[in-house]
C-alpha cells in the first residue's frame, strides 16, 4: 500500500505528479478560516508532511500518529520542536543551498532601498511630486565602499559578502560562533564581536538563523550602538530583533533606516508604526520569492520526502540523530 503524503503548501503540476506516482497524496489549502481543521483531519493516516510556513506544534503532531518524515520547503527550520521530532522518531529535512543566492539579492535589495531611498522615491514620482531636479533633502546613502556587517557568515551570509566585497567594493566584517578562515581569505573578511560588529557597520545584515540563543539578539542595548549613519537589514527571522525596541529607536531616528523581510507577526499587522516611518522598506518575506528558486526548493523537498518515506536517508537531513537511532533500530 502507498504511504500517504499531506502537503500542506502548493506545489507545481510536475511535483503533484511525481508524488502521486509514488504516494496517496492529499492537498490542503491551509489559508482561510478552516484551513487548520483541514490539515488537523488529514494528519492521523499521514506518513509524511511537505509544506512550510506553519508552526508544526506537538499539538498539532500528536494527531499524527503514523508521522515518519517531515519535508520543510525552507532552510529555517524554527517551526518545528526538535526535540518532540527526536522523541517520536520523525525525520525533518530542509531545503538548504538552493535558495542561498536569491535571498542574498534580496538581502542586497534592501539594502540598495533604504540607502537609496528607492520605494520613498518611487512613491514620490508616483504621487505626482517631481516638479524639478530634487534637493539634498531628498538625497541617499552611498552603498559602495561602505563597511558591511553580517551577523551569521553562512551560506547566505556569505553570498551575501561575495555581493559586497566584489560588486560594491565593501570592506567586510562578520559575527558568527567562531571565525571562519576561508571567509576571512575569500573575502578579506575581519571577524568580530557582535558589539564591534553593530558599533562600526555602516550596514548591518542579520542572516542568523532563528533560536533559543538568537531569540532576541538584537535589542534596545545593540540598536543603540549602530552609527547614526548606519541601516540595519534583516532577512533571517523577525523575532531576532526586539520590535519594539527598533520601532523606538527608529521613531527616534537613532539610525538611518532598516529594511526588513521578516516580523515578529507576519503577516506585519496594518497597524504596525513601522508602515509610518518613511526610512522602513518592508517587504512581505520575499527572501526566497523568486518563481525558480521556490520551485527549486519544493523540487528539493520532494526529493527529501521521497528519500525519507523509502528508507533513505534525505540529503537535507536537519536531525541526523533520529536516523541515526532508526538505523540502530531497525538495521536494513
Ligand atoms: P546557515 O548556513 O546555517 O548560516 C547561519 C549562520 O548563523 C551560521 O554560520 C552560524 O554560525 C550563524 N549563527 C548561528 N547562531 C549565531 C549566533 N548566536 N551569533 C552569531 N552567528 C550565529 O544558514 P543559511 O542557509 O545562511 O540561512 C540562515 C537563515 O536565514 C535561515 O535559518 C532562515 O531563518 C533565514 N532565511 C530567511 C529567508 C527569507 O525569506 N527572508 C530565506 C531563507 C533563509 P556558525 O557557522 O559559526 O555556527
């Protein structure tokens, strides 16, 4: 008897044929009122989950009873328990790697719109506004030449850096556990505290990804030692910033600007200050929303799921420890 798979995200014609070639496959549409009670009746006969953007709780998995695999079509993997899934035995894979390159051009989008002021602009052409040459009331930031900071110099941090350091002439400095030397090589990198990092960035990139120790990484006490000149970007997770504490620190422009992929709430709530305050470019989690890239990562966790449900070991395996413990128990 095939397995049966539940996505609980959208996928594209080619991959719902691969997988029902293969497994009972049911399709939830989990947006709207009653998307949740769809997904909660489908989760007792499931074998294996693919989808993303959805905190996947113990509650919720508890009614999945028969659960072998989870295949997350993301690299973040902050809405799951690690150790629930370690304790029921399920395997997590992400989608590392092939959505690295898209979310760093994003990463540098922002960065290029804050500095530049290119949504504020575009606006003011738009509402009619440009009645001759602007003034220096108008101008932006120069982009080049000025010192990058990445907190979290991983795969995206570092696509990020090649970004800086070869198509803008940037002058890198990084945080991360520890130093890494082929980045401090490739790139001419300095490793740094992240107090250094925050005090002598001109753009400060966060690329962390989101836990217990990052949780809050940036609050009021590292806001306030960004140079008055400095935007601070952050496409990794909206709780690593403290919200309130950027909203107050921006209000009070202590710095010049921030663009933000990510929210404590997403989507952002239309009453958040933020949507008032012209130096903000907020874009709605946009790092990996290219029609390729998305594809490619729900290619990608296919492949995982597939891997997963047939006694192979997925190639993006987030918790090597449960198949590990599989392998032990059940030897092939
Ligand atoms: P990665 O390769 O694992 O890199 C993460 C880096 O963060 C690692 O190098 C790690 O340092 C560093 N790090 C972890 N905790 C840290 C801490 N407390 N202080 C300083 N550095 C720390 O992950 P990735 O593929 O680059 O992805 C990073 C994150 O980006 C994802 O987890 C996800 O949340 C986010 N993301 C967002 C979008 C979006 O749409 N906006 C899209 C994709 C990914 P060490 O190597 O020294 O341990």
């Amino acid at each position: 008897m095939k397995k049966h798979v539940v996505a609980y995200k959208a996928l594209s014609p080619a991959l719902l044929e691969r997988l029902r070639e293969a497994v009972d496959l049911s399709c939830i549409d989990i947006t709207g009122e009653s998307g949740l009670a769809r997904l909660e009746e489908a989760l007792p006969t499931a074998h294996g989950l693919i989808g993303s953007s959805l905190k996947l709780t113990p509650a919720l998995l508890d009614k999945a009873l028969q659960l072998e695999a989870i295949a997350s079509i993301s690299v973040g993997y902050d809405n799951y328990d690690l150790d629930y899934l370690a304790h029921r035995g399920i395997l997590l894979s992400n989608t590392p790697d092939v959505l690295t390159e898209t979310v760093a051009d994003t990463a540098f989008a922002l960065i290029l719109a804050t500095a530049r002021r290119v949504v504020e602009l575009a606006d003011y052409v738009k509402a009619g506004k440009w009645q001759r040459s602007i003034g220096e009331p108008l101008f932006g930031n120069d982009v080049h030449g000025k010192t990058l900071g990445i907190i979290g110099m991983g795969r995206i941090g570092s696509a990020i850096a090649r970004r800086g350091r070869f198509g803008f002439g940037m002058p890198i400095l990084y945080n991360s556990h520890s130093p890494k030397p082929e980045v401090d090589r490739e790139f001419s990198a300095r490793y740094c505290s992240l107090d250094d990092l925050l005090s002598e960035a001109d753009f400060v990139c966060i690329t962390v990804p989101l836990s217990e120790e990052t949780s809050g990484l940036i609050g009021a006490r590292q806001l306030a030692l960004l140079k008055q000149e400095a935007f601070l970007i952050n496409i990794s997770r909206g709780k690593v910033v403290d919200e309130a504490a950027l909203i107050e620190a921006l209000q009070a422009k202590r710095f010049q600007g921030a663009g933000l992929d990510v929210f404590e709430k997403e989507p952002l709530p239309s009453d958040s200050p933020l949507l008032n305050l012209p130096q903000v470019v907020a874009t709605p989690h946009i790092g990996s929303a290219t029609h390729g890239t998305r594809e490619g990562m729900a290619r990608c966790a296919v492949d995982n799921l597939l891997a997963a449900l047939t006694g192979k070991r997925p190639p993006d395996l987030v918790n090597p420890d449960v198949w590990t413990r599989r392998m032990t128990d059940h030897p092939k």
